[in-house]
C-alpha cells in the first residue's frame, strides 16, 4: 500500500493558521479531505478558500506521523462517479489549508458504487514542528499500514495456509486407508 507524497501547496489561510500557532494560537487540526474535479496550479489562485469544483468530503480515516511527513487516508464511497483533479485539506474549523492539484493531471477516480482511498504525506519539512495534527472522526481505519505490520500478517498467513495444507494432506491419507 503506497502512500503517494503530493506536493500540496499551502493557501494563505493555511499560513496565518500556522503563524497563529507558531505565537501562542492553538495547534492546527486537518479533519476532512475535501474531492474535487478541476485541475490547476494552486500557487496562481491568491485567497483560494474552497475548491474550484468540490464533488466529495469525508473525514480523514487514518493518520500516522512517519519521519517528516503527515500520512492520511480516506474512504470515498458511494453511488457518485467522478474523476479526481484537486485534493483539499481542511481544518476542523472548515477553513482550507493546503491544495494539491497540477494544471491537466488527473490525480484519480472513483466509480459509480465503488470507492477511491487516497492515501498521501503531507511534508513537514518547512513547518514548524508539532504545529499540524490530525482530528480523526469515528475510530482509526488503519489503512495506512506499517511495512512490519504488513510483512507479520503476511507471515501469519501463510502459516496458516500450511497449516491447512498438512490438515488436507491427512484427512485425505484418512480417507483413503
């Protein structure tokens, strides 16, 4: 499962939050991840506040702080069919704090009763430490999984898969004597 690192670009609301932060305000927190289809160059778009075209939200699902990133992730399901170009990410306050969009890319899309499941890092490589954490709503998916997570299941697995091997073996030997 790889978590995609999009360049977000961060809207001046986003800045003043994090200024806020940095003397005395209160630590930003990212709750919903806002879809939508346009796509563009965030950076040419001053005091953008909402996306261009929003189709979706949902609240962020799972989060993991990992070395210098921000990873998150979300469950987008439902009857809509849409393609995605823009991916928003907004504070518990509703206000948009970063974009992440490119001019002509399509970034995903989620059919008609199916499901698109971003899962991305947000760098924090120029924000102030511990400025920006996650609000989850409802209990954490864990759909972003830790590489040793991964591999322990996938020992579990195919022990248990040989286990049941050996069990078939003698049944069958059982049933033929």
């Amino acid at each position: 499962m790889d978590i995609q690192l999009y360049n977000f670009y961060i809207t001046p609301t986003g800045e003043n939050l994090l200024l806020n932060e940095s003397f005395g305000g209160s630590q930003v927190k990212l709750s919903h991840i806002h879809l939508g289809t346009a796509s563009y160059d965030p950076s040419s778009r001053t005091n953008q506040t909402s996306l261009i075209s929003e189709v979706d939200v949902k609240p962020i699902q799972d989060f993991a702080k990992v070395d210098n990133t921000l990873q998150m992730a979300a469950i987008f399901d439902g009857s809509g069919e849409y393609n995605v170009g823009e991916i928003g990410l907004f504070t518990d306050t509703g206000k948009l704090f970063a974009v992440h969009s490119q001019q002509g890319k399509l970034l995903g899309s989620k059919a008609a009763g199916g499901r698109f499941m971003p899962r991305f890092g947000l760098a924090l490589d120029q924000i102030p430490k511990d400025s920006i954490t996650v609000n989850l709503v409802g209990d954490n998916l864990n759909l972003i999984i830790t590489p040793e997570l991964a591999l322990m299941t996938l020992a579990q697995v195919r022990n248990s898969r040989l286990i049941m091997n050996g069990i078939n073996r003698d049944i069958s030997q059982f049933l033929a004597n």
